[in-house]
C-alpha cells in the first residue's frame, strides 16, 4: 500500500537520486549527533536512554533518517512504516504523561542537527548549493509532518483514555446506585480503576434532557452524581431535579427523591425548571404513594361530590384559607378577596358537609392533605 503523497516527500523525490545513497554513510552519526543534542535541549528527554524511553527516541531517530534517505529522488517511496512509529510515538507521549510541545520540540531541534550535517556533508560532497537548499526545504516540510502524525498519535491515545474513564466512571455509577447495594469493597476497587475520589456526600440530579457532566461527577446521561451539584445547576438550563446531599451510601435514595420531583414538576405540581428536592420535601412525601394519596382524597373530600364544580372549587378554597389562617373570617375573605359576610355563608356550608372531621386533629390533616393534592 503506497501513502498519500505529503509536501515533504514531493520535495525528497526532486532531489538527485544518487544523492541518498551519497548520504547514507552519514546515518549512523547523523543519528547519535541528534539523539544527543535533543537530550540536551529538551529537558523531559534528559534522561538514560534505557527502556521503552531508549527504543522509542533512538529508533524515532533512526527511521526518521531512514526514511529520508530512501525518499531521495523517490515518488514511490513507502511512507506507510514511519507514519505508523511517529503516531506509536505520539501514544507513547501521552502515556508517559507529556505533552505534544516535547515531541514538537525534539523533531525541530532534529532538524536543525540534521540540516547542520547533511549541508556540512553536502559541501564535501561537491553538492551543488540549489540542492542543497532543496534538501533544507525538504528536512523543514518534513518537520510538519512528523509533528502533525506524533501530535494525531497523541490525540488519538487521549481520546481512548478518556473513552476508558467514561466507561469505567459509568461502571462506578451503576454500582453506587444498584440496587441491592453494592459491597464496599467492589466499589472502592471500581473507585481506583476510574481514577474517581469517593467523596463522603454526594447528591444524585435526575435529568430530562442532557447535561454536561462536571468533570468530578459521574453520569450516565439520565442523572448525574456529583460532590458538588450547584455547578449542574449553575450549567443548565434543562429541567433537572437535585436530590438531597446525603452519604455515599445512600445516593439511590437521593436519586429516588430526585426523580420523583421531576414528575412532578413536568405534572406541575412543583414548579421547575430546576427543582431542588430539599425545598419540597413534604411535597415529596405527600406523593411517595399516588395510590395512598388518591384514596385519602378521594375518602376526605367525599362530602363535597354532590357539589357542583363551581362549588366545590369555592368551598375547597375557602376551606384551605380557613386552615391556613385557622379561622380568622377577615383575613380568610381578603385572601379570597370576596366579603367577609361570603365567607361566613361559606363556612355554614362547610360545617355542615366536613364539620366533624374540622374538629378532630387528624381528620383535619388528612382533609388539608387533600385538599391540597386535590
């Protein structure tokens, strides 16, 4: 398989074709003259040549030579190897833990080296100076072009990493949520292979549309877990509900909250778009169990069926603000903004149909209950 001809082999093959092999006797110094002066320049390969670090840097080297010489006067030559080893060196600078300006460096203080030699060889040579200028285009064309595959390399391994993280970070959520609870020890041992802090307390935030996740937070694209949920919040504007702050080991009871305020914000019955859980948590509670909740209404408010609609609607406000302002006729009628005369005939009515259950305790929750579901 033949490359895509680059800028920098297009200038390699209009050189002289004898002249790569006039130049060949000079590899063998030419590469230690680099290796060693990109040792002393950049100061992240100023170290022993042992190991992966050795193999890599003296082997870039060498087919970086290699190849530049099998390209003089050359339109066919392979280019396929030594972009494959240039991007391998790219992974190699991101698992090493550097960053691309390294590499970029080494090539172009290469360069310089090799330009150094090859005219000094040149003028021994008898090369004529266009060809030699030529050749200087070419080493400079060719600097781009290492740089540009070691610099995809690198990218490409980043990419990989963080596609890894992903899934490990997902993996670590669904333990901390699942449901019997995951031991300890499993999700400590997920923990290290994320790369993720347990945090003591986290809050749990149920999404409806996506969000991005804060880069210490754990998502699954339906609820994100995080330390700190104020920077979702402060990062969105799709409805989301933000479970209460507990441990760790409770953060399947937080998201439990969470999605539960989200149907209930998309039924109105909280309001959104962000709806935090600590702030409606008797609401919450009311709603644990819609089943429950509909029976009590429905048993509590039984009084009231024989009404018309209007009627209902009026005796059902004027009965929560008489709960509300435990009885207090002027305040009840300026709520209602209706007569205070309106109120007391409604109140005659209202003792007559749910009299008894006013004045027992807990009779009166369950109807204030109601009526506020209602």
């Amino acid at each position: 398989m033949t490359a895509v001809r680059t800028d920098a082999s297009q200038l390699w093959a209009r050189l002289p074709s004898h002249l790569g092999a006039r130049f060949r006797p000079y590899a063998g110094r030419l590469a230690r003259d680099v290796v060693r002066e990109i040792q002393h320049s950049v100061p992240a390969y100023a170290r022993p040549l042992r190991g992966k670090f050795g193999r890599v840097l003296v082997g870039g080297v060498e087919r970086a030579i290699v190849h530049c010489f099998d390209s003089v006067g050359n339109p066919r030559a392979e280019s396929t190897e030594w972009t494959a080893w240039f991007r391998y060196v790219g992974r190699v600078e991101f698992s090493e833990g550097r960053g691309t300006e390294s590499v970029q460096t080494a090539v172009r203080v290469g360069a310089r080296v090799a330009w150094r030699n090859l005219s000094s060889a040149g003028r021994e040579l008898g090369v004529p100076p266009d060809v030699l200028l030529l050749t200087a285009e070419a080493i400079f064309a060719y600097v781009d072009e290492l740089c540009r595959v070691a610099v995809e390399g690198y990218a490409e391994a980043q990419r990989q990493a963080t596609a890894g993280d992903e899934r490990q970070r997902t993996q670590l959520l669904r333990l901390i949520l699942a449901d019997p609870p995951t031991p300890t020890e499993s999700i400590e041992a997920q923990a290290v292979a994320a790369d993720w802090p347990l945090p003591p307390s986290v809050a749990v935030i149920a999404l409806t549309a996506d969000t991005p996740a804060p880069s210490d937070g754990l998502t699954d694209g339906t609820c994100i877990l995080t330390a700190h949920p104020d920077k979702v919040v402060n990062r969105t504007t799709a409805l989301l509900a933000v479970g209460p702050t507990v441990a760790l080991a409770q953060a399947r009871q937080s998201l439990t909250l969470a999605r539960r305020a989200v149907v209930l914000a998309q039924r109105g019955v909280i309001d959104g778009p962000v709806v935090r859980c600590d702030d409606h948590l008797l609401t919450l509670l009311l709603h644990a169990d819609d089943f429950l909740l509909d029976e009590l209404s429905r048993r509590c408010l039984a009084p009231f069926a024989g009404l018309t609609p209007k009627q209902r609607e009026r005796l059902s406000a004027t009965l929560l603000a008489w709960l509300d302002t435990r009885g207090g006729v002027n305040e009840i009628a300026a709520r209602l903004d209706v007569h205070p005369q309106t109120v007391r005939y409604r109140m005659h009515q209202i003792d007559r149909l749910v009299g008894h259950l006013i004045r027992d305790p807990v009779r009166r929750l369950e109807l204030e209950i109601a009526l506020r579901h209602g």
